[in-house]
C-alpha cells in the first residue's frame, strides 16, 4: 500500500525538490467541481484552458514545432490571466508547457489533474506509480482512483467551474490516445460544450479528430459522436505559433466577461 495518503478532501502543500511548492487537494472523481475550484484558491470567475493529449511517437522536428506552439498559449495564458488545466505529470506535453512556465517565470495558474493510484510526489510513495507529479505545476488536483483515466470527468467539468459560465473556455488538443480521446469526448458531447481546437500534424488522436473534421466522414462512433456535437477548430503545426495564439483569441473573444 502507499504511504502516506491524504485524507479525502484534504488541502495541503506538495513540495518538491526544485523548492517549488503546489497547492493540492484530494477527492472522489464525482466531487463538486465548484467546491474543488474554491478549495484551489479560484472563488472568482477565471478564463481556463483545457489541455489534452502527449507527445507519444513524435518526430523530433513535431516536438519542436508543438514546443512552439505551446510556447504560445503560455504567453496567451500569461497576458489574458487564464487558467491552464493539464494532466499533470512529468511527461510529454505537460512536462513541456510546465519546463516553459517556468523558464519564463510566468506566474499563470497550472492545474494538474491525476489519479492518486498512478502517481507519486514527494512525501507520497506509490509502489505503483507510473508517472510523478511535473514540477512547475501551481496547483494540483489528486482524484481517488486506481487507472488513468479516473480523472478525465471531474478535469473536464473543473474547466467550466473555474469559469463559472462567466469567462471564456477552450480545450486544447495535441496528439494524443485513448486517454485524450475520452477527454475530448466527454468535453463535446455534453450539455455545457467546451469549444476545442486541434493541433493537426501533432499525430495520433488529434490527427485522426482533424482528418475526420476535415472529411466529415468518419467509421469510429465516438469520432461521429465528436463532430456531431462539437464547436471544433483545427491549427497545423505548419502555421506556425502566431495561428494558435489568433485561434486562442478568437475563442476567448467571443466571451465577453
């Protein structure tokens, strides 16, 4: 068994060995997305961006153009005040969004979300930790639970609580599996939508998602599901990180706080 596991819906302080500290909390997947945002510190409306998928099986020139882009939506997130929501763990293209908050010393809140049963960090050991906590991260949100995945519904609907109906929203996705692709599914199809925009040429879910936006057809059910019922955008890596930031912009400015 782990040691040392929080209480459910405990708040407390992860430290790491960089001496960045992150505010976390511990809680059932199906707990009040709300009450999680106000237990983080966002008692206040905030714009959020959701970001979905990896960086699995990408060419060394798709990681340096997806850098660029995520180069992008980090001095979005830094200018527009927005809250950024990831997976959390020290990998692909959350370990790449978090290494450049932190070179340039941007102060925008990062969330990460992640099921307890898969993760450790310091002060928590996890015989059966598959990935640790990525340390440039704010804030973090540890979710009851044994398999990745676990996460994916309370991450999707704490992205509308932090914006509280009130500020923009926009998920983000980047390559991607079967992970990434309920995420995606889950944001679309739901009563409250959460627009998405698709970095085509990232590989894998993402670009099976622009293929099918860009054919209208599709043979998967939840790919039909998807389209059906989402407010899809799609940005090729070749374009460059000036189209992300004017996709971003668009999105955010068609809320007017």
């Amino acid at each position: 068994m782990p040691d040392n596991i929080p209480a459910l819906n405990s708040r407390f302080t992860i430290t790491f060995d960089t001496g960045q500290r992150a505010l976390a909390v511990y809680v059932a997947p199906n707990a009040d997305p709300l009450w999680v945002a106000q237990a983080l510190g966002f008692l206040e409306p905030r714009p959020a961006i959701f970001m979905s998928g990896g960086a699995a099986l990408m060419t060394p020139e798709d990681q340096r153009r997806t850098a660029q882009m995520l180069e992008s939506v980090t001095d979005f997130a830094e200018e527009r005040k927005a809250v950024v929501i990831t997976g959390g763990t020290d990998s692909g293209i959350m370990q790449m969004l978090g290494d450049i908050r932190a070179r340039k010393h941007y102060t925008f809140p990062l969330i990460g979300v992640a099921p307890l049963g898969k993760i450790d960090y310091p002060g928590y050991v996890n015989p059966a930790r598959e990935a640790g906590l990525e340390d440039a991260h704010s804030h973090f949100v540890l979710a009851k639970g044994d398999e990745w995945g676990d996460e994916t519904e309370l991450l999707v609907r704490l992205t509308h609580a932090i914006a509280q109906g009130k500020m923009p929203t926009v998920g983000l996705l980047i390559n991607g599996g079967k992970i990434a692709r309920n995420e995606v599914y889950l944001a679309t199809t739901r009563d409250v939508k959460l627009p998405m925009i698709v970095l085509e040429g990232s590989g894998r879910f993402a670009d099976d998602l622009a293929t099918a936006v860009r054919t209208g057809k599709t043979v998967q059910q939840i790919l039909k599901a998807i389209l059906e019922g989402g407010d899809i955008t799609l940005v090729a890596t070749t374009e460059g990180p000036e189209k992300m930031r004017q996709r971003l912009a668009e999105r955010f400015d068609r809320v007017k706080p």
